[in-house]
C-alpha cells in the first residue's frame, strides 16, 4: 500500500470504507506516436497524480464529484453511457469497461482530484482512467492483473473518450517506478526498467498552454495514415502488420511515390524506434549529449514529418537548441500543444526558465508554465489511516 498523502481537499469525502487509489501522470523521454505501431516508449511516470475516492453505495446510483472543477455528475450502474462533458467520460468509460466482462458494479460515490495539469500532454486523462481502474478493481474484488487493467483504461479512451490511443499513457501510469523510465515494447508488451540516475541535471517542462482543438481528430488521422502506409506494404509482404517490421527501403519502393503524405509519416515512425533503441544505449552509457541529440532529432521528425508540432512547441524547442546548458528537448505526448521536456543542467535551471518564459510570452503573449518532473511510483492504493 503505498503511503502518500491525500490532498487536503479530499480527506473530507473520505469514510471508513472508502476505496482511495492514486494514479500518475507520465513523460515519455523519447519514442512519440510509435506506440500504436507496434513500437517502442521511454516514459516514467511522476510526481503528479489523479487521486480517487471511491465510497460503496447499497443502490444502484452513481455519483461523482470532481473537487477541482466543483463539478458534479449522476447516473446509475444501469445507465453507464458516453456523455458530452468531458471529465465523467474518463471514469465512466472505465465502469463501462468493467460492466463489458460481465462485472457487476455496484452504485458508488467518487471524489476525483488531480494535480496533473489538465492539457498539458501529461497524460491526466490516462491518470484518472489507471486510478478508477484499481479502485473498481477493489471494489468489485475482481483481483484483476495489472496489464488487464492498464488495457481497460485504455480502452475507456477509445470508446469513451474517442481517441484511438496507444498504450504508453495508461501502461506508464500504471507500472512507473521511482528512479526509472521504462523501455516498454508495444508489440510484446515486454518492459525493462531503464535507471535514471542523470546527477546534476534536471527534466524540466515548459508548458505552452496551449491546447488546440485538433489534437483529437489529428491524432486519429495519423494512426490511420500509418496503417494505410501498412496496408500498402503487405500487399507485397503479407506477413507484415504494423510499422515495426517495416523498412525504410520498403517504403521507398512500395509507398514514396503513391502516397508521399504516407511515406512522410510512416518514415518518422520507423526512424523513431531506431532512434530510441540507440537512445536507450545512450543512457546506459550515461552519455546525455548524445541521448540530447536524439531528442532534438525526435522533435524534428514530429513537427516536420510527422506534423503534430505547433509554432509554440517549435518556439520552445528553438528557444534552447544553442544553449549550453540544455542536452536536448524536444515536444511530448500527442501533441498540437502540452509541454516541451528538456533536460537541463541543475544549476541552470532557475535562469533558462525565466528567460524562456519572458521570450515566450514577447513571442506568443501566453504564459508558460514550467514544472521539474520528478518520477515517481505507479497507481496504487492508498491507505488513509
Ligand atoms: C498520446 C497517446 C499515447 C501516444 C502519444 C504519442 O499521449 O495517448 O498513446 O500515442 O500520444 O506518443
């Protein structure tokens, strides 16, 4: 049971049979859109998490409550249904998941809190989603492991939420560990935990506020131009399924020329797994310039070829490209907005944050945010005596 303190605000909605589950936020240091190809992250879960309460009714009634938004909504086990407002889709959509395998679900009451910024590529969706899984997990005693869970949640986002996600978010939230990024491999699900002992330097976060109403529709596109960029290919290799067994060559000959929208976005992806494979060898050399390199690399790809960049990621990344005192950084997460993640020498963390944030707002005349992202341990139960 992990010991972590409950935010003050929800010790209120806290009684003796209470069910409370904490679930994180996540980075991803390198490896962006090849999750749903089959390839491989490099995320850590961190110090910023969705925290739930979850209280057994003896009806059938469900009622949550989401405390930073002073938010209410209701319904009942019976009616467990994709909504219009946003925030009830991510705990529904679980309960859904639940129902599905032929779970009964009894009536509850929810608290939801969350100090993962909303928006802002952290994956708080994916947090909230790892969160109510575990604490239904409990209240159902279903005892289930903890992949079938992260694939529950995840499939809360697809049906609920409407985004054809990967696994990295949930699976990240889910199985995070203190000290340590981890090397996930999409296909197998195989996972290693990569020690991330970088002394003296920093992850730091430039959030650029902004989020652009696309990202959602945008994100769908791209996993459907790389499965076009798939179907292409295995018409001449049918034994292939996803972008991981694809070559650049293959591409070249099958895809360039009929469809160079394709071959733009499936080269990216096929780029970044070889880039993170090297970058992962980077890091157990602890050679950050070079795992920085890649970084700046993954990031043109993104805003390039892959298109998911906005002008406010690119100012962030362009920002720190020249200086000396930053290994590498690049945009995180889905994209068209959220935060940038850098790795930056500890003791110049405090100046490079308030330059870029005057620069920014000159350039953009929005406000940046900037967090250090500390990892942290995955979704767990919290006890609260
Ligand atoms: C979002 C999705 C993930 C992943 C990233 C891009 O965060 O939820 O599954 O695809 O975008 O790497």
């Amino acid at each position: 049971m992990y010991m972590k303190t409950i935010p003050a605000k929800l010790k209120s909605f806290i009684r003796d049979n209470s069910i409370i589950a904490r679930s994180p936020g996540r980075i991803n240091l390198i490896g962006e859109h090849t999750d749903y190809n089959e390839g491989f992250v490099l995320p850590a879960a961190i110090d910023k998490a969705a925290y739930f309460v979850l209280t057994p009714r003896n009806d059938n009634a469900i009622k949550l409550f989401a405390v930073d938004l002073e938010k209410g909504f209701e319904t009942t086990t019976d009616n467990v249904q994709k909504i219009k407002n946003a925030w009830p889709n991510y705990i529904l959509g679980v309960v859904a998941q639940f129902q599905k395998r032929g779970i009964n679900v009894s009536g509850f009451d929810a608290a939801l809190m969350a100090d993962v910024p909303i928006g802002a590529g952290l994956s708080s969706s994916a947090a909230v989603e790892c969160a109510t899984a575990i604490a239904l997990d409990k209240l159902c005693n279903t005892s289930l492991d903890r992949f079938t869970l992260v694939k529950m949640a995840q499939k809360a986002e697809h049906e609920f939420a409407g985004v054809q996600c990967g696994i990295m978010d949930q699976f990240a939230s889910a199985f995070g560990k203190s000290g340590y990024a981890i090397r996930l491999d999409c296909r197998s699900l195989e996972y290693e935990y990569e020690p991330l002992d970088m002394a003296g330097i920093k992850i730091v976060l430039f959030d650029s506020n902004v989020k652009h109403s696309l990202a959602s529709t945008e994100y769908n596109t791209r996993r459907q131009q790389c499965e076009e960029g798939v179907a292409l290919i295995s018409r001449h290799y049918p034994e292939i399924k996803s972008l991981r067994d694809v070559t650049l060559s293959m591409l070249n000959e099958h895809v360039k020329e009929k469809k160079p929208l394709v071959y733009q976005r499936c080269k990216y992806v096929i780029e970044e797994n070889q880039r993170l494979l090297a970058a992962c060898e980077d890091l157990q050399k602890n050679d950050l310039h070079a795992f920085g390199k890649k970084m700046y690399r993954s990031h043109n790809g993104l805003s390039k070829e892959y298109e998911v960049s906005c002008t406010e990621l690119d100012f962030l990344v362009d920002c720190v490209k020249n200086s000396p005192d930053v290994f590498g950084a690049r945009m995180m997460g889905g994209g068209f907005g959220g935060c940038t993640i850098n790795l930056v020498k500890e003791e110049a963390v405090e100046s490079l944050s308030k330059k870029i944030t005057e620069d920014y707002y000159k350039h953009t005349k929005k406000e940046l945010k900037t967090y250090i992202a500390q990892t942290d341990d995955g979704s767990s139960l919290i006890n609260a005596k």
